[in-house]
C-alpha cells in the first residue's frame, strides 16, 4: 500500500513538475527569466524560452548554461511575434527589412488586402527566395486584381465565361498559396460587383481553406447592410469572414457600435465564424478618389476626367458630394488631410478645407469640392480622414473576436505624411489601451495580435510560444513601450521593444535592425493541391 502511494505521488510530480531540458543540450538562443504571456490569453508565467533551428525547443525553467547566445529578459515580457493581418505590404520587397512594422514587433504580413494584391500570388511570394525579407511574408488574393484582369473598370456584371475566368484565377492564386480572397467593395471595379459575383468567388476560395477578407461596401450610413453582406458571402460560401478595419465612418452614426457589434454576435451565435480587425486610431486612410461618387469615376481616371469636364455632369458630382457631407454631418472637408499629393507635396499635411484658402482665397464648401476635382484630375491624393469616434475605437477594441491591424504599407522614412497607425499600431495598443486606459489587459492585447490571427489565417506553428512553433517572438517592457508617431510627424519608431526574432533569427535588437533577413513566405492551405 505505502510503495503503490509513492509511485502515484511520484507519477503526480512528474506530470506538474515542469519539463527539464539534459545538461549540455545545445540551443542556438534562449531568452532567459522573461514573463512569459503565450499568445492564449492565458495569464503571464515566468521561465525561459529556448530557440534551435529556428523553432521553439524549449519553453519554462532548464539548463540554459550550453546556449550560444543569451538574451537576459528579466523585468521584461516575451510573446509570440505579431501578425498584421490587414496589411498593404505588395512593396515590401523594395523595403526588405519592412522596419516600420519590426520595430513595433510585426513579425508577420498578410497582404493583398481591400481586394488590390499581386496578381501572381505565386510569383510575389517567390521572391523571397532570391530577395529575403527580415519579416513574413502572406497574401489574399484581390478580388479587384481578378476582376480588372477578366472585366476590366466597367459597371456591369461578368458574363459566365468571365465570372468562370476569375473563378480560375482565384483557383490558381489559391494554389500557388494565397491564404483566401478578399474585398474591396468601396473601389474600383469591386463597387460595380453583385453579392452572388463575389460569393462565386469566396466558394473556390473556401475549398482550399481560404478566409474572406472584406473592405465592406459602405462604413458610414449603410455599414450595417454591408456588414450583413460581408456575413452572408460567408454563409453561403461555407468559410471564415473578415471585416476589415471595423469601425464607423458617419458622424450621424458615431455611437452605433452596439448595433454593428451585435450583428457580428448574431451571426457567432448561429455558428458563422466572423472575426473583425481594428487600428488603434479614430482616423481612416484612403485615396481622394473616395470622396466622389463610384459612378463618376468609373472606367479609370480619364473617364472620370472627361464627366468632369462635361459642365452638368460635373455640377451633379458636386451635388451628390455635398448632399453626402450633409447626411453623414460633417460641415466641409476639414476631416480630410492629405497624406501623399505627388502633383504638390506643399500640400501634404494639410486638409482641403486648409488647401482650398491656400489656393483658392476660400472657405466655401463648393470651392472645397472644386479643390478636390483639380487634385483628382491630376492624379489623385492618398489621404487621411479624421471621421470615427475615440468611443467607437474604444468599443470595438474590448470585443474578444477583434484582432489588431495597421493597414498600413511598408513606410519609406521620411517620404510624404501619412497615416501614423505604419509606425505605431501595435506599440499604441499596449501603451494607451492595456497600460493606460485598461480597455483590455495585456494578455488579451496580445491574443489579438497572435493567436487569433494565426488561427483566422490557418497559421499552424505560429501565434503562440509553444515547443515545436517557428521562433518568431518579441521581447518588451510592459512599463515603457509606447508609440510616438502622430498625425503631424508620422515618422517616428515606437519604443520599448528590446528584441525582435524571426524564425530564429534577431533582426532587431533593440538599437538597430540587424540586418539578419530570416523571414519566410508563408503560404495558405491550398497549396501545391
């Protein structure tokens, strides 16, 4: 009886004691008396993190004596790297060290977001092998890059050869490895596309496992139909839907998040797997050409140049513009900053309310639309509108199917004005939302840059710091990181983060990038099918 009550305490010891690595093994790093926050939403524990081969080998308390390297976390957080899961990243190969995203602890891009990706998933994602990046690397495929291929820019639906032409496509980007399909049904041409066009779409995607990402149809007075439209591709093509950058856009509807929440809920609860992403700011950021309406600029620029320069077509553009500032409450376009104007950078920084007194000598709101015209015609603007609610942001963040994302390129330092969420998404999340605002605590935050998205994207072995798992992993201090990037200076690196490891390897260390280029591509589970 005593010797049967030994082995059964000694069983129990074993299991709750935690795993203790051979004297001498070998590891290539080991972040050593870190807390330890998982990527589950688990509470934070205290060990070690050992990397070999660029995996994680062993996680909790060993022999760390044999490691080539040690990285002393004490006082410090490590968590798995953070996965972008709304990215606009199709240049990240003129920028391969993609710092802009490392340093604020992205570790992984998934592009070909608001339905614009490369139109060769294949190809794009190959190019890692002859120029390597520092970060991942994963893609969409763009329902407006199919559709400009098969259809063109015209306002009007596929006939069947052409919808079984993107369906081919879609087919062919899946395969090649794109991680689903997405949507962009504020541009052009996915603005002209009917729901059963794209849910033909979404069904080929979804045989090879794919997610549908969507840049839903309408984010100011209609955004609860789109959001319902989104949901319902998603039904009917029997897959995982997306809602990119969830937010509200109409003044006249700030404080509706309960509404637009609830359908998310509702569609939960009868089993449809919705997630939605979110950057941290109450700003968006899109072309001028957004501010027109779809059917003015249809057929590209020069066709939207030539109603513009018919005078009645161009005085009911302008009506149209006006009734909407109206209906969504908005006064003028003091809202709307620009970010990049390549036909006058002096105007960078500066909204058309502020513009048009520059140039124009007024305030007038229609002197305001006439700016935006002149601008259009010479080739447009990328911008930043201020139109969503801090409350709103707010709201959106506590829900526990948000993930966190910047929809943001990868910046050129120093180069225009644009949108602050590229240098300090991540960073501004864990500084004002966890440390500051306590919207949500700082296991959940990173939940929702890790495990949530990997899981959204059928990403494996990532996401969570787990034996086995690929080595991507940040290393912070909970008590400083913060971002610095504002709408006026853009430029600025977020702060805080000590280390930054990408499959094994340290691109950055705290001071620097490395120069260590250990990124991947990774692709979706379609394929080589």
């Amino acid at each position: 009886m005593y010797r049967a009550l030994l082995i059964i305490v000694a069983i129990i010891f074993s299991i709750a004691s935690p795993v203790i690595a051979q004297p001498n093994e070998s590891f290539d790093i080991v972040i050593n008396n870190a807390r330890i926050i998982d990527g589950t939403g688990n509470p934070w524990f205290r060990g070690s993190v050992a990397i070999k081969n660029g995996r994680i080998a062993r996680v909790g308390w060993f022999d760390t004596s044999s490691a080539k390297q040690v990285i002393d976390a004490k006082g410090l957080i490590v968590a798995p790297g953070f996965i972008d899961v709304h990215a606009h990243t199709e240049n990240v190969f003129d920028h391969p060290l993609a710092e802009n995203f490392i340093r604020m602890g992205v570790t992984t891009l998934i592009t070909g977001n608001c339905g614009g990706s490369a139109a060769d998933i294949g190809e794009f994602l190959g190019r890692i092998n002859t120029k390597p990046l520092a970060i991942n690397i994963s893609s969409l495929i763009g329902h407006n890059t199919v559709r400009s291929a098969v259809v063109g820019l015209d306002n009007r639906a596929p006939t069947p050869e052409e919808q079984a032409k993107m369906n081919a496509l879609v087919e062919k980007a899946m395969r090649e490895g794109a991680v689903g399909l997405s949507t962009g049904l504020i541009y052009l041409p996915g603005t002209f596309a009917k729901t059963e066009e794209v849910v033909e779409l979404a069904k080929v995607a979804s045989r090879f496992g794919g997610t549908y990402a969507s840049h839903i149809r309408d984010e100011g007075l209609l955004v609860g139909d789109a959001i319902k439209e989104a949901i319902n591709i998603g039904e009917q093509a029997d897959m995982p839907v997306q809602i990119s950058h969830f937010k509200i856009s109409a003044k006249s509807l700030w404080g509706q998040t309960p509404m637009t929440l609830g359908l998310v809920r509702d569609a939960r609860s009868r089993g449809v797997t919705v997630m939605v992403d979110q950057y941290a700011y109450p700003a968006s950021s899109t072309s001028l050409d957004a501010r027109m309406p779809n059917w003015a600029i249809a057929g590209g620029r020069e066709e939207g140049r030539k109603r513009l320069a018919d005078p009645e077509m161009r005085k009911k553009i302008a009506h149209e513009m006006k009734d909407g500032l109206k209906k969504r409450e908005f006064k003028d376009y003091s809202f709307a900053y620009v970010a990049s104007y390549r036909a006058n950078p002096e105007f960078n920084g500066k909204n058309i309310a502020e513009i048009t007194e520059m140039v124009r000598k007024s305030k007038k709101v229609d002197d305001q639309i006439e700016q935006i015209f002149e601008m259009y015609e010479k080739g447009g603007a990328q911008m930043v509108y201020q139109v969503m609610s801090e409350a709103d942001v707010k709201a959106i963040m506590a829900e526990p199917f948000t993930m966190i994302a910047s929809d943001s390129g990868v910046r050129e330092f120093g180069s225009g004005v644009p949108h602050p969420r590229g240098y300090g998404n991540n960073a501004r999340v864990l500084g004002k939302y966890v440390r500051e605002l306590k919207i949500i605590n700082l296991e959940d935050a990173i939940r929702k840059m890790t495990s949530l998205p990997a899981n959204m994207f059928g990403m494996r072995d990532r996401g969570q710091i787990r034996e086995g798992f690929a080595a991507d992993l940040v290393v912070f201090d909970e008590k400083t990181v913060n971002d610095h990037a504002t709408f006026e200076k853009p430029h600025q690196y977020a702060t805080g983060f000590s280390t930054v490891i990408v499959n094994g390897g340290v691109v950055f260390d705290g001071s620097k990038m490395t120069g260590k280029m250990s990124g991947a591509a990774i692709r979706g589970n379609g394929f080589g099918k």
